[in-house]
C-alpha cells in the first residue's frame, strides 16, 4: 500500500499562534492515534531547525534539520517528507497533522508534501476572528517580529497573513470573546468559499469513536466537524488555480455589519502614469485588495494586484490570452483557459480590469471616482493600440522591466 493510502495528511497553518494551537488539539483529540509534526522555525538564527512530533498525550521524538542554504523553509521541505515517510512505514497512524511554524505558508508545504507521495486530504488555517483587521493592517516586515523563515525574508505581516487565509478551503475560528459581528463580517467577505468551522470548547465532538490505530489500515475517524474538514480532500492543482490572477475566485459585492467589498469591473486600460499617481491612496483604501489588470502600454502582459497593510505588490503574470496566436492554447490549462471564455470581449479577448477591495469603512463611491479617472479618457481609447503603447512607462521600475 502506498505511503498516500496509509497515512492521510493535513496541513494547519496560520499566524494566530494560539488558534493554530488549538485546532490542532482538536484534532489530535478528535481523531484518536493522530499525531502532529511541528518544525519551529524560531531557532533558525542557530543554525538548526526543531522538529517535535507528538499525540494527545504530549511530545513522543524530537530532534533537529540542519538549515538547508540557510533557509529555515527549505530545512522543514527536506525534513518534513523523510518524518511523514517513518511514521507511514510504521503504521498504525490513521492522520498526520503537520502544523505549520507562524509565517511558513500552507500552498507551498501541501505542494511539497504531495510532490514527496502523499495525499493532503486537508488545508486548514487557523484564525482568531477579532485578529484578522489588525494583521491585515500590519506592514511591518516579518523579520521586525522574529518571524522571518530566512535571512532574505521581505515578507510583511498583513501580506503573509493574507496568503494563508485565502489558500485554506478551511479556517478553524477560535473562541474569541473580543470578535463582534464587524470582525466575523470581515472574515467571510475576505474569503467567502471558506468552510468556517469553530474550535470553541463548546464544539467538541460528544462522543468520539473507539481508536483505530493499531489497526493494520486504519481509517481515521471524523468525530468532529474540523477533523471531518481536515478529512474531506483536497487539490493541490485547483488550489493553485484558485489564487492565480487570471483564474483566481475573488470575493463578490458585498455590504454589511460595516464592511464593503467592490468588485470594480471594466473594460477599458488604464493610463500608466495616472494609475502609478494614484497608488498610495488606492493601496491604502481598503484593508485587503487584488485582483488583475491591464495597462495600456503592456498590452500583453497580464498584470497582478496584490495589496495588504498600505502595501502593494504589482507583478506580471504571464500573457493575455488574447495576445498569444492560437496555437499556443493548447499549451495553456484548460482552467485558465474556462476562466478567459467565461470573461471574453470581442475586441479585447481576456484584457479587462478586474479589482476587488474589501474592508470595514469603505469609501465606494470615492474608490470608484479614483479608479475611473486612472482609465483612458474617451479620446485616448479612441486613438488605439499603436498610441497606447507609446504613453509614458511609469510602472517599467515597479515591475523591473
């Protein structure tokens, strides 16, 4: 039997280090003979890596990786593998929860571990519903908090905390007294497709199953609503799918207990130096923001949007459908090309501008008077693509063309 059928894997992230904790307490008291594989990243300046793998009842092994190029990451990729591979020739462990060190990133831990022949059955970050504004508003860097997984880490809080929660299907919430009904609003228009489930004390399963783990084959059991979360399957493909920016699935219109997101939709360029102008006031309008767009000097190139904490990174994406000749689609996935033909103009093929912006406060109609104003005037559109592609390249150092 293979190590994939033998030990089912799921993987538990998040910054909020207290409900990280909690759900994975769950589920090792949920999901009886379970056990947990951390690697803390936090004596990475020493040199080495500590790896504790431990059941309900405590730690059983701990030892240490050696950093790997001096990268705390790359230590837990190569160790991680080689630990779930023992405990798989052991036996008798129906699901390993690898619970992930604070900054480190789920979507590169579930690749990782699917490319070393196992099956994540689950991706689960945890949250504390009252800390989601605060870390999506920190653009400190990582490395200020003692966060940082290497030495060339420029990561920031509010950008790493954003990538962990939208690439989770699931999101343990915590019990948190502090949360109101603006904090919970938030967390849902934030990632709208999430499977929310509470980590309480008052969600516990009542009666959990007899444990199956000497069991030859055991199969892990779903006594609780996280661990059937954590056991409900997983692909690693149309999770990556989902956050690219061509395919991504962005949150919809939304308003309300305070929070708004505008989905701003158009399909006109937008002007490269007024848009450049007004980055600071359009990255600092709203808590989360992303999405794609096009510029009328690249025509080509699919551009992505990515702002948390007032910071925002813009980055090429690869092309435009539309610009590339026929008999390069079928080089494409298909699931970027079902995500061009669900979108797709006449004239301009996939070129759209497609933002969205969510926050508490949100000031639609002034957001959307700003980035109207960014687009081509009616003159400039009209005067077409060969006079597009000489206006001003305001974005060439931003993008390190």
């Amino acid at each position: 039997m293979s190590p994939s059928v033998r030990l089912p894997v799921v993987v538990v992230g998040g910054l909020h280090a207290d409900a990280r904790r909690a759900a994975v307490a769950r589920l090792l008291a949920d999901v009886p003979g379970s056990v947990a594989l951390h690697h803390d990243l936090a004596t990475a300046t020493e040199g080495t890596v500590v790896r504790t793998v431990r059941d309900a009842t405590g730690v059983f092994s701990a030892g240490e990786a050696p950093l790997v190029n001096d990268c705390a990451c790359c230590a837990l990729r190569e160790d991680l593998v080689p630990e779930l591979e023992r405990l798989a020739d052991a036996g008798g462990t129906p699901l390993a929860v690898v619970e992930l060190w604070d900054s480190v990133e789920p979507k590169a831990m579930a690749e990782g571990v699917t490319a070393g022949g196992f099956t994540v059955t689950g991706v689960i970050t945890a949250v504390d519903p009252a800390l989601v504004l605060p870390y999506l508003g920190n653009g400190d860097d990582l490395a200020e908090g003692g966060l940082a997984a290497a030495a060339t880490d420029r990561r920031t809080v509010a950008d790493t905390f954003a990538r962990q929660l939208e690439y989770a299907p699931v999101l343990a919430l915590a019990d948190s007294p502090e949360a109101d009904d603006e904090d919970r609003e938030l967390l849902a228009q934030l990632h709208p497709t999430a499977h929310r489930v509470p980590i309480g004390p008052g969600d516990q399963a009542r009666t959990p199953p007899a444990s199956p783990a000497r069991s030859p084959h055991p199969v892990p059991p779903a006594s609780s609503a996280l661990a059937r979360a954590a056991l409900a399957g997983f692909d690693v493909e149309a999770a990556a799918a989902a956050q690219h920016p061509a395919c991504a699935l962005l949150p919809a219109e939304a308003d309300a207990h305070g929070v708004t997101t505008l989905v701003w939709h158009r399909r006109r360029p937008f002007h490269p130096e007024r848009l450049y102008a007004a980055l600071e006031d359009l990255t600092c309008a709203a808590a989360r923001s992303r999405g794609r767009f096009w510029l009328a000097d690249k025509a080509d190139t699919l551009l992505h949007w990515d702002a948390a904490g007032g910071a925002l990174c813009v980055e090429g994406a690869g092309p435009w459908l539309a610009s590339l000749p026929d008999a390069a689609w079928d080089l494409v996935p298909p699931v970027r090309r079902a995500a061009a033909a669900i979108d797709w103009h006449p004239e301009h093929g996939d070129r759209c501008q497609h933002l969205v912006f969510t926050s508490p406060g949100l000031d639609r109609d002034g957001l959307e008077r700003l980035l109207e104003s960014c687009l081509l005037t009616d003159a400039e559109y009209a005067a077409g693509q060969a006079a597009w592609r000489r206006l001003p390249s305001a974005f060439d150092t931003l993008l390190e063309v």
